[in-house]
C-alpha cells in the first residue's frame, strides 16, 4: 500500500552528565580526557499516512555521537555537531521531496545514496552520513509498522519493509527475505560488559576525587557479582605494554564456573601494524588462558588505515589467530565486502549504522555459513540508552539472533532517571521485563548476566507508547544554544 510522510521533526532530550567518566582509544590513558559526558538524544518523530487515510507516528532516536563519529584532530565537539544538525535538516528535505512511497526500504534506498553524497559535499565522515540515514530509515519502520499493526518481526518475515538483498549485496541476489526470518526472535540477549580503559577493576581503584553519589556497583567485580555477568568487551589503549598488563588484572577477575566470552576494542587506537601484532603475540604468549577465550578483536586500526592494501598482511596473520571484525570502518554498504577482501573475519552490527545494511550482512553471513565459511556479526554500541535506541537497537539484535551485545548505558547512566516522567510510567508499564525498580528509580533488569526483551516484539519497532516530545527541544534551537558558532 502506498504511503505519505506528513510531518517529519527532530528533537533532543538533553540529559545529565553521565554517572561515571568514560573516554575511547589511547585518550583513555591521559587523566585529563576522563570526563563525564553528557548525552544528548536526537529524535526524530514523523506522521505517515496510508491511502485509505489512516495514520501512525514512528520514531527513532541515538545519541548525538560525535566523538566516535568523527575522530578528526583539530575539529571542535560544537563544530562537529553544528555540521551534523545541518546533515539531519538536508537529509528531512530529502525524504521530504520523495513524495508517496510503497515501500519503507524503497524510500531509503531512493535516500540513502542522496544523504552519502551531500554528507560527502559538506566533508563529513561516511560514518557520519550513514549515521544519519539510518535515523531516518528507522523512524520510517517504526511508522509502517505501527500503520500496519505488526512487530518489526513479523514486518521481517513477511518482508513487508519490501528488502531487496540484491540493492544491499549482490552475493544475495537470490536470497529470499522471509526465508531468513522465518523463526522468532531471540528474546534473552547476554550483556556484554565494557571494561573502559581506566574503568576501576576493584572498589580499591576507584579514585577518591570521583563522586559516584549512589549504591550501584562501579567497579569490575563489583559488575560481575551483581548482575552476574559472564561476558565482557575490554577497551585496549594502543600501547602494547600497558594493554598487556592490564588484561593480565582483568583476566584475574573474571568469573571461572562458567566460560567467559572476551572481546577486545581498540576504537581505531593502534596506529602502528607492527604494535598491534606485537599485542596479539604478548597476549597469546603471556596469557594463554584469556587469549583462547577472546571471540574477535574490534576496529584495531584507525578507519584511515583499516581498509588500506597495506593493512591487509597484518590482518590476515592476525586473523590466523583471533578473528578481527571492523567497526568504525563500517561506513557504506560495501565496506564488509571489501573488509572481507583484506582478511577481516565480520563486522559489527549497530542501529546507529543501519538496520537494512545489518540485514544484508546477516543474509550474506548465512550464505558463507552454506559454503562453510564464518563470518561474525557481532552486537555493539556503549551507551545505547532508553527508551527509543535501546529498544529499537534490542529488538534488532533479537531478530539477528546475536546471543551477546555490548551494552552499558545503564553502568555509565543512572537508569531511567533521563527520562520525563511520562516516559518512565510508560516505560515501567511497559516492559516489566525489561527494566526492575531499585530505591525510587527504574535500571536495566540484569538477571545471570542477561535481558528478557520479549516486551520490544509487539507492534511498531521496539516503542510501545508515543515518547514525550514536549519534553524535548527542537533541535536546531537546542544546538545554537549549546553550541553557538563562535564555539
């Protein structure tokens, strides 16, 4: 059936500084990067309409990630998102222009290509671009879905989203949507924990300037005795030598009655090709215990260097030993096949990346396990927070059926304590589930390690009830308040 945008608006939620310090790569090794950020949450909320005049809100929403989008020196936090505000309205007057659609994957494959490109005029990263394609491809899926009255799953097995794999990857041209569906989605996801770079391994290293003003765990162990956690994604700096070591602390930690599940992230921190080996070799060398345990090794190389001829050898060896899968490299539709090439094991899936492009890396996946080859299609994403990214991005990880992601928005924020009060009633209601009261405000409910997310499978993508929007800010008032241009 043929469908309309009427009305498409960002949003923020802007929130609190977050209840922990974080950074990312080797900044995590200099004391004067720990800071606690903040976390803006950009929504989009846009009314679609069919032709027999019904009509449904859908939505969508991501932090407004600017420090893992674009790493480039010398560029400011409000240059950077005063750029990407201007992407966001210039990809609106995209879909705007598109008129009626049939079906909400030919809407975004008329899109996208359009949102890269003038993403690529204004000089900003291919990540970036893609980041914001696929807000509005997910607020488009939401909308038919609601229209539609059926769960994103079912939208999936009936392919009524209309994917066409060939558009995505021709190694799929014959693969059949509703035949990669044709299960229920997985509704118990395994944590996997961050271990930050200067994270505290014991309630001794947590340093006396730090506030932490509640009773949640804070450090490792701490993590690991309460929620019972079992797997683990540890953030490696780019310095061989200190990373060596504190793996070593780390490993001492974690849990032995049942297996733990180990992944390394480098978020683009190993410069040097020979630095990294020297890594995989000190760990297989010096720590053999954890290293057989390590599943892949994310992003080790800046996105510069990653897909480069020259990163190719070094990849392969590696990959002899421990897969490694790219991440921040995962700009375009193309960029696994072409990491394929160079040696890489898999990527990484993340709504904020694209649902469709996650889509075709699980169908292709599928098609190499036929031909008896593996690949991984792992679940990322630090601090994919509630309501609107964390559920959409849950209920697409059930629906690949990734048994373990990353997820720590609820270690590095305080629960749902950024949310209006409206949102947290419904949000409690709603999914009982998924988030369990503790001293006056609602957390992520982690039980032996793991979420029960069966409530994010009913109609619509992952969203229950309309969010909050008068607890918002329209966007483009909110960034020249933050970030005038004189910053």
């Amino acid at each position: 059936m043929p469908y309309r945008i009427t009305s498409m608006r960002l949003l923020v939620r802007e929130t609190g500084p977050a209840r922990l310090p974080s950074a990312l790569g080797k900044k995590g090794l200099s004391t004067d990067q720990r800071v606690r950020v903040t976390s803006p949450i950009c929504h989009l909320h846009l009314v679609i309409r069919d032709d027999d005049g019904n009509q449904a809100f859908g939505c969508s929403a991501d932090r407004l990630s600017v420090r893992w989008l674009d790493k480039r020196p010398g560029r400011s936090k409000g240059l950077k998102l005063r750029e990407l505000v201007a992407l966001l309205e210039q990809t609106t007057a995209i879909y705007q222009s598109q008129g009626v659609f049939d079906t909400p994957f030919g809407l975004w494959h008329n899109c996208h290509d359009q949102v890269m490109a003038a993403g690529r005029k204004a000089n900003q990263q291919d990540l970036t671009s893609t980041y914001v394609s696929s807000l509005f491809e997910r607020a488009v899926i939401d909308g038919v879905c609601r229209l539609e009255g059926i769960s994103f799953a079912q939208a999936l097995k009936d392919n009524v989203l209309g994917i066409d794999l060939n558009l995505l990857n021709h190694h799929c041209r014959d693969i059949q949507v509703a035949g990669l569906f044709n299960h229920p989605p997985q509704t118990r996801i395994e944590v996997r924990h961050t271990v930050g770079t200067f994270d505290p391994l014991t309630r001794a290293d947590i340093d006396d300037g730090i506030e932490i003003n509640d009773d949640l765990p804070v450090s490792l162990d701490e993590c690991i005795d309460v929620y019972g956690l079992r797997c683990f994604k540890i953030k490696i700096s780019g310095d061989p030598d200190h990373d060596l070591k504190r793996l070593d602390a780390i490993w001492q930690l974690l849990p032995r009655d049942r297996p733990p599940i180990v992944t390394l992230d480098a978020n683009e921190a190993y410069e040097d090709l020979a630095a990294f080996e020297q890594l995989v070799s000190g760990i297989e060398r010096d720590n053999l215990a954890m290293f057989q345990h390590i599943s892949f090794i994310e992003q080790p190389l800046p996105r510069s260097l990653a897909l480069s001829d020259a990163a190719g050898p070094t990849i392969r060896r590696v990959g002899e030993r421990k897969p490694v899968i790219i991440d921040e490299s995962d700009g375009t539709l193309d960029a696994f096949q072409r990491a394929r090439v160079l040696g890489y094991a898999g990527t990484s899936h993340k709504n904020c990346k694209g649902v469709y492009k996650s889509i075709g890396h699980y169908a292709w996946i599928q098609r190499l396990a036929e031909m008896g080859e593996t690949a991984i299609l792992s679940g990322e994403d630090l601090q994919n927070l509630p309501i609107v990214p964390l559920h959409q991005d849950l209920a697409v990880a059930g629906c690949l059926r990734i048994p373990h992601v990353e997820r720590n928005g609820h270690h590095y924020n305080r629960g749902l304590s950024i949310l209006s009060a409206r949102d947290k009633r419904n949000a409690a209601r709603n999914h009982r589930d998924l988030y369990a009261k503790y001293r006056g405000e609602h957390y992520l409910r982690i039980v032996d390690g793991a979420v029960e997310t069966a409530s994010l499978h009913g109609k619509g993508f992952g969203v229950v009830d309309e969010p909050d929007w008068r607890s918002m800010e329209p966007l483009d008032v909110w960034v020249k308040r933050r970030y005038p241009t004189s910053t």
